[in-house]
C-alpha cells in the first residue's frame, strides 16, 4: 500500500525533497541579510517556498494516464 503511493507520487515525493534543500541552501548562501524577506529572511519559509516549486517542477514530469478528451 505504500509502495503504491509512492510509485504513483514517486517525482511529486522527489521534488519536495530536492526543493527543501535548495531552498534551505538559497537562505544559507544567498539569504536576506536584513531579514526584511518574506520568503528568505527564515530557513523554514524558505524550504517550504522551494518544497512547492520542487513539487511543481518534478510533478510537471509525470506521465500518468490521462484520458484524451475528444470534442
């Protein structure tokens, strides 16, 4: 059961991962030194800011079947 969830999240579960962490390292290397950021001025707005583009990028991926819609 699981297993099922992720084969079928697989790149959605992928990209929040890789999206954390390049969010993470964009506040340590490059930040807000004045802390007036809304999304970099924090570690944790700017993890979550790059968890949902993670998300979004990698899930743009997914090659789910999808019924063709014929007009």
């Amino acid at each position: 059961m699981i297993m099922e969830f992720f084969n079928k999240y697989k790149l959605g579960i992928i990209g929040i991962f890789v999206g954390g962490i390049l969010g993470y390292a964009y506040y340590h290397f490059i930040g807000c030194n004045t802390g007036t950021c809304a999304i970099t001025s924090k570690p944790f707005n700017s993890s979550a800011y790059g968890m949902l583009m993670g998300y979004l990028m990698f899930s743009t991926f997914d090659k789910s079947k999808k019924k063709d819609i014929k007009a």
